[in-house]
C-alpha cells in the first residue's frame, strides 16, 4: 500500500491544516492486488451479522463495491452501496444507490479517514433510509477522532491501519 498511497511533501487536507504526508489511498482499492489485501482485512473484521457494505461517494465506492465482490467469491452475501452526496430527485430518488435494503445490518467503510465527518453523513443517510449501521471501517484512520465518534454512536470501529502504524502522528 504504501508504495501507491503514500506521499511525502507539504499538503494543504480537506480540514484546512497542512501535512507533511499524505495518503490516496483509492490508488491501493483501485489495484487488484490492492483491494484483495484490503478485502482480507475487511473481511476478517466484518461481523457476521453485516448484511451491507457502503458509505459516501467516492472514498467508500472502490472499498465497498471490493470487498462485496470477493466476499461473494468466498460464500459471504454483502449487498452493496453508495450514499450521494446530495439527493436524486429523478430516477432512483434519494441518496441511498445501490442495492442496500431498510433493516440491514450495514458496514460503514471509506478510504481514509481524517475527522470522520464523511463517515458520520453516510451514517446518517443509512438510517434515514432505514437500515442500521453497525460497523465503521477504513483502510487508514489518519486522524484518530473516528474512534470517539463512533463510540458515542454505538457503532463499532475498528481501521485496518491507523497513522501511527504507519509511523505518523494523528493528523486532524
């Protein structure tokens, strides 16, 4: 992963503040090679019960869609999403799309994970929508503010790698 994720230099993040390191992280779902090791992780993660995987465009989609694909080629049903950024008003209305249904038990994923706002908006789209999120993954909590957040949610968290494994400070 972090020959294709990893960047070194001086970023300006989505919250404003500067980091002298940065993950795309989309450039390891979006490899083969890449999504099936992320998949193996996810997969050992996921509890049971999850029925659904998704979260907010685009950071979620390549994650989701992924994971969903090759635990269907192990015996494991994960019917998957993608939550818009804003609602449809024609077609498939809303911003749920895919193939999410109310009642399921969903898992919340994303790319990378900073303060976690992305995360919580797709949180609350999946229970406006009338299913239930039980679970919140990311390939790497940057942040580590994700954690608190989903404890006061009641949502279990748990990342595949946070920036201290990766030999970084939290950086919100």
């Amino acid at each position: 992963m972090l020959a294709h994720s990893l960047k070194t230099g001086n970023f300006t993040l989505k919250s404003g503040r500067t980091s002298s390191w940065f993950l795309d992280t989309k450039q390891t779902a979006c490899r083969s090679d890449g999504i099936l090791l992320v998949a193996d992780v996810a997969l050992a993660l996921l509890p049971a019960d999850v029925t659904a995987i998704g979260g907010l465009t685009m950071g979620a989609d390549p994650v989701a869609f992924g994971i969903a694909a090759i635990a269907a080629s192990r015996g494991r049903t994960l019917r998957s999403f993608s939550v818009r950024k804003e609602s449809k008003d024609h077609g498939v209305t809303g911003r749920i799309a895919g193939a999410l249904q109310p009642g399921d038990k969903v898992a919340i994923v994303e790319d990378t994970v900073t303060r976690g706002t992305s995360i919580f908006e797709a949180v609350e789209a999946v229970r406006a929508f009338g299913a239930h999120p039980v679970f919140i993954t990311v390939i790497v909590d940057r942040g580590g503010t994700c954690a608190e957040m989903a404890r006061a949610a009641n949502i279990a968290y748990q990342p595949m790698l946070t920036a201290p494994e990766l030999g970084y400070d939290y950086n919100t």
